[in-house]
C-alpha cells in the first residue's frame, strides 16, 4: 500500500466549535465545588496532554452513521459522570508559599473548581478531512504487511487542533481556557462518512487509564447505555503517603528513606545552565516568589547536553507477533540468572529487546557510562490501600532503570523486573511525603529524553474489554487505527494491544487472552539517524522465527 508521506499531507480544517456541559445542568445550576488534585497529579504539570485519537471505518449499517451533533449530545450526557472535566483547572487562590498550611494548599498545587457560572466547558470541534482513511493501514494489513511502518503521517492529518491552549498549559494560566478538548473530523472517502473521534486532557487530570475510562463510558452513551457516576477522589492518593503531610514540617525518617529510593529528581529550577537551548530558560526560571530566597537549594540540572532537542525525529509503529514475544521472553529467561522470587514478564523481555536495539542504533555498545530506561509506572496498584482500576486522575512515576550503556541486553530483563520491585507500596508512601512537601511540585521531573533516556508508557489494559481497540460507539466496527499522538521526541516509546484479529493461537477462556495473543504494537520516536540505523540492524527480527 503506497501513502503520501507527512510533508503531502493537508491538516483538517476546522468547520466549527463550541463548548459542551454535563446534559441538563446549566452553569451555576449545579452544585459549586473546588477540590484539589492530588500530590501526584501536581507533578505533571509539564507533562505533555494525555491524548488519543481514534480513527473508525464507515459503519456496517446506514443508520449507525456518524453524526457530530448526536456525537455532542452523548458528551454532554457523560459529562454527568464527569462533572468537573467542564470546569476550571486552577492554582490555589491565594497561591501559598509556605508549607504552614494543608498540603493540598500549598504552592502551585493545581484544583479544579466546576458548578459556576464562569464553567469553561469541553471544547468540542468539528473537522473536515480531504484525505481518505486508507491512508492508513489496518490492524491487520500491520500484522501483515505493514509489520514496520512510518507513523508521521497520522500527527499531519490534524485530528487534533493545537488551539485552545488547556488550562495551566504554562503552569499559570487558566481564566476561561478549557481542561478537555475534544475533535471529530470525517473523511469523505468517496461519499461514505468515515470519522476520527479525538480527545484531549491536561495531563494532570487523566493518564492513559483514566482516558480509556472515560473514552469507553462516553461510547456505552452513545450506544444508548448509562455509565455510573465515576468518583472524583484525588485524595484517595494522597491518604496513602506515609506520615503526616499536613504538618507544618515534614518527617526527617520519612524523607531519609524517600531519599534513598531511585529516582532521577532534576531540578528545573537549576537548569538554565550555558548548555540550555535559550528558548527553553522561560522553563527555568524560578517564581518571584522564591527568587530572593537566600537559603533556597538547587538541585541537580537537566543535563541538556545530551538532548539535541531541534534533531529531526522519526515515529515508526512497530507490530511483533505473539510468537516473537514468546521467543524474547525465552531467550531473556535463558539470559538472566533469575531468582526463585522474581518471574520475568513477557513485557520484561520486550522492554529488554526494544531497550537493546535502541543502545545498538544510538552507537553506545562500547560505552561503559549509565543509560537510562525510564519506565511510566502506574501507582493504582502500587499503594496501600490500592485504588481502583477506573480511579480518576494521572497517578504516574516515571522511575529509572539504570545500567552501563555496554551491559544491555536480553539478561537486562531482571534488572527491569528487580527494579519495579522496589516500588512497593512503603516506597510509594515515602515518595509521596516526600512530593506532598516539596516547594513545587512541577520544579522536579523524574526522567530526561536523548541519547542517554528512553521513556516508556504502556497503554496495555488489564481491564477485560478495555483496551484501545474494544472502544465501540456503535458504528457496527471497531476502530481501524489508535494513535497516542505523543510528542515526536527523540526517546519515547509507546506500547499498545495491535488491534489485529489474526490470532497466534486459540483460547478456551477468552477473556484471560494475554495482551500479546495477537501481537502488540509498539510506537517508536527517534532521532532520523538513529532510526535509520535501528530498522536497518539485523537484531530487529532477531526473534522472528
């Protein structure tokens, strides 16, 4: 299948907008909350937007056509499940600098207040496309024939507008800018609708899992079904800290374990050092309220260096069978001397693989110097009481797994795996002590991009008839393509099921099929040469047989 490459591509253009509220309730009719987020969801201010675009073939019946307004209409009846996605997302006011007050008070900890005349809403934006959904392959033409595919076409169809900016997208401003967007953009592919259901949120309100959730219940609504009220808790997370984090001080014991679990913990704050790109030191600036502070300690600076942040990048999807994950975790679980305690996932030696190819491609097998796999780690599971797989929020750690450069290899599956380990649910509890306390919670980022960092977010789902393939809106098909839309940085990848219904094998309980059953696709970002160099090196298929 021949396609043009991004460089022909047309964006949609933009045919309308408007702003959608939860069904039947008017702004300022409903009840007026303000609720903090919680200590995690602070610390990724500066994270990209949780976002995804689902991309849907022409229904297999006339009347389940797409139509933008019944697409509204259902929006706007699960916004009652989730009624402060439609209000404000804020700074304390008064903002606070000090520690004196409740921890959810405290300095840049982001809220949401929803119930008020002054609600910004969801933006909800119609699309028309030029371009035709072939364009894009199947899950199974990627199964197929299109196992290594270039993805750079998917950002340049447009299926998400750069405008409005989100609320506290520069970590201050907020009046009338809206928390979620949401795009629908059909493609006329010879007069059958087809469709791209798009959506957007500031990181800080929503993970990949928390975007899942809501994805799903708002299609259950629009094939008719009712959706429960999903809980709004942030401070679930936070009564899992160890300590008090409402205390004037912070606990010394606490914060001398806390300082002992790994983590990168670069400082913003001290980064505007001679290597930072100059259109990067508006990042780095310290807020007034703390720049006359004499007895303020800096931490350790992003080391730029290492980060050619104006490099070209690549965004390939990868699709690996089931039998090549088979293989991986067989030649990892051969590699890596385990012991009795630990048992490597097939995710593990995935990640091993991946992890390999992209030391080989980067030219670091002779380099004896730290590189690092930063992990996004999901906490629901993690603290003591867990949370429930539907909580609402973006409870995520990126945590480090480090090892010399020269050292990586399918074995580097049980350091993977041992490292996970240590985030039990005391870690946790000490880390977010730790968090609850620090004078911004944005000022710390826990991991870094290029040549020495790779980070991975998997959005494989446990959750049975959850994943990004099982959304449904009643249009008689499932999705024909999901992109997470990241960032192309050099140094991301990004996991998914493949949506391929070309089964390895065959299962009497279906609903324990393993994610891997019919492949898995992987997004791969890098730099041009580093690309180049990975797809082209035999070790790719090393496994395929």
């Amino acid at each position: 299948m021949s396609s043009p490459t991004a460089h022909t591509i047309a964006s949609a253009s933009i045919t309308s907008r408007r702003r959608i509220f939860p069904f039947a309730v008017r702004p300022g009719n409903s009840t007026h909350l303000t609720k903090a987020l919680s200590i995690v969801d602070g610390s990724v201010l500066r994270y990209s937007p949780a976002r995804a675009t689902w991309f849907f073939d022409a229904p297999a019946l006339p009347l389940s056509i797409p139509d933008t307004d019944s697409l509204a209409t259902s929006l706007s009846k699960v916004l009652v499940s989730y009624p402060q996605w439609s209000g404000s997302l804020h700074m304390p006011h008064p903002n606070a600098d000090t520690n004196s007050t409740s921890h959810d008070q405290r300095f840049n900890r982001p809220q949401l207040t929803w119930g008020t005349d002054d609600d910004p809403g969801v933006e909800f934006i119609d699309a028309q496309s030029l371009h035709r959904l072939s364009l894009l392959p199947t899950p199974e033409e990627r199964a197929r024939s299109h196992r290594i595919w270039d993805a750079s076409i998917v950002a340049a169809l447009g299926t998400m507008s750069d405008t409005p900016k989100l609320a506290l997208h520069d970590r201050v401003s907020s009046e009338g800018l809206p928390c979620m967007v949401v795009q629908i953009t059909k493609f006329a592919c010879g007069g059958i609708i087809r469709i791209a259901i798009a959506v957007k949120f500031a990181h800080p309100l929503a993970d990949a899992q928390t975007l899942l959730t809501f994805v799903h219940d708002w299609a259950a609504v629009h094939r008719g079904l009712s959706v429960p009220i999903r809980e709004f808790a942030p401070e679930l997370l936070d009564r899992t800290a160890a300590g008090d984090i409402d205390a004037s001080l912070p606990d010394r014991d606490i914060l001398s374990r806390s300082g002992s679990i790994p983590l990168h913990r670069f400082d913003w704050w001290a980064s505007g050092t001679p290597d930072c790109p100059p259109f990067m030191l508006p990042e780095t600036e310290i807020p007034s309220q703390f720049a006359d502070v004499k007895t303020l300690e800096l931490g350790r600076p992003l080391p730029w260096k290492t980060w050619d942040i104006l490099a070209p990048v690549r965004y390939y999807v990868v699709h690996f069978t089931r039998q090549e994950i088979i293989n991986m975790w067989q030649a990892a679980t051969s590699a890596a001397n385990t012991p009795n305690d630990l048992r490597l996932s097939k995710l593990d030696a995935l990640l091993a693989h991946i992890w390999t190819l992209i030391i080989r491609a980067r030219e670091l097998s002779l380099d004896n110097s730290q590189v690092h796999l930063d992990v996004t780690l999901g906490l629901r599971p993690r603290v003591s009481p867990t949370l429930s797989p539907y909580f609402i929020g973006s409870p995520l750690l990126n945590i480090p797994i480090s090892q010399p450069a020269s050292q990586i290899s399918m074995a580097s599956a049980l350091l993977i795996r041992s490292s996970m380990a240590i985030y039990n649910p005391e870690a946790i509890g000490a880390l977010l002590h730790e968090m609850a306390y620090m004078i911004d919670p944005s000022r710390r980022w826990n991991t870094f991009l290029g040549e020495r960092h790779t980070i991975v977010t998997s959005w494989l789902e446990s959750r049975p008839g959850m994943t990004v393939y099982d959304v449904d809106f009643g249009f008689g098909a499932k999705p024909r393509m999901v992109d997470s839309l990241l960032f192309e940085c050099d140094g991301c990848v990004q996991i998914m099921e493949s949506g391929s219904k070309i089964l390895s094998n065959t299962y009497s309980d279906s609903k324990r099929t393993p994610w891997y059953d019919t492949g898995v696709s992987v997004g791969l970002h890098f730099k041009e040469d580093v690309m180049e160099r990975m797809l082209a090196d035999p070790w790719f298929r090393k496994y395929d047989k």
